[in-house]
C-alpha cells in the first residue's frame, strides 16, 4: 500500500513510500513515469555558528495538509502531468533526521526537477509549520509560513527559484 500523498506525521521520514506513491500515480497517466526527483530536508548540525542539540516542530496538521493539496493543484496547473507527494514530520528531531520529504514524478526530468524544488519553495512560504530550535546555549524559534497563499507575487517568485 502507498503511502497518502499529503501528511503531517510523527513517525520517521523515509523516501521510499513517498517515491512509491508518486511512480504509482504517474505510471497510468499520459507517458507514465519517466523520472523521480526527490528532496529530503535534514536536521543540521548547526545553525548560524550554534551547535543544534535537536528541533521541535509543530504544525496545525489539517491547514498545513491543506496547503499541501494546494500546492500539488498549483503544480497540477503549471506542470500537468507531474505528480507530487509532501510529508513533514513534526515532534522532536534529533541532527541527521528527516524533517520532509518531498518526490515529484514526472515524464521527462526537468519536470521532476522544477516540481519538487517548486513545492519544497511554497512549503516554507505557506504550510503553518514551526521549527523550534535548541542549542548547547539556549533556544530560539525560527520564523514559519511568511506568505498568504493567495500572493501572486510569492507563487511567481517560488516559480522563478524552481525554474533557475
């Protein structure tokens, strides 16, 4: 069984089911799948000079799942025959863990290429996902979804990024 193509979870990030999800999507529709782009955002080791210890993330689960489907329709409209799967963990996160995991498919590969930057872009301006950050010298929260998703100008901008 794939896995769902948006979710908001607890559990460890593999790339695996999210690939999985995306090949089986693609492969009955118009040339089937041809290329697979991943992308999987690690817990650093440090963050601006400090030693991280871990991350706490948080999330509101129905919105961010929400703007997940969102994003995939923003893709549906400009890359119509790629598909997309997003999983964000949340909870704690210790350095070297998955913290999302992101895999488009698509015909031909810079499609799958464009896509999966596009949505990992449109992740950090809209999903209502929080990184709380702790170090050996205390702790700080870094700044969530910056755009509304109605903000042309934010959605041509994560174009551009994913289009360089």
């Amino acid at each position: 069984m794939s896995a769902p193509h948006h979710a908001v979870v607890e559990a460890v990030l593999t790339v695996d089911p999210v690939v999985e999800a995306v090949e089986s999507a693609l492969q009955t529709r118009g040339e089937g799948c041809g290329a697979v782009c991943t992308f999987v955002g690690i817990v650093r080791a440090t963050h601006q000079g400090r030693r991280v210890k871990f991350l706490e993330y948080e999330a509101h689960a129905a919105l961010a799942t929400k703007m997940f489907d969102r994003i995939s329709g923003e893709i549906a409209g400009a890359w119509p025959d790629a598909v997309v799967v997003i999983h964000h963990r949340i909870g704690r996160l210790s350095v070297g863990e998955a913290s999302v995991v992101i895999a488009a498919a698509s015909a031909h590969r810079a499609a799958s290429f464009q896509v999966c930057r596009y949505a990992i872009e449109r992740v950090k301006q809209i999903a209502p996902v929080w990184k709380h950050e702790f170090f050996d010298d205390g702790d700080a929260w870094v700044e969530g979804p910056v755009a509304n998703p109605d903000d042309d100008a934010m959605r041509r901008l994560a174009l551009e990024r994913a289009c360089a």
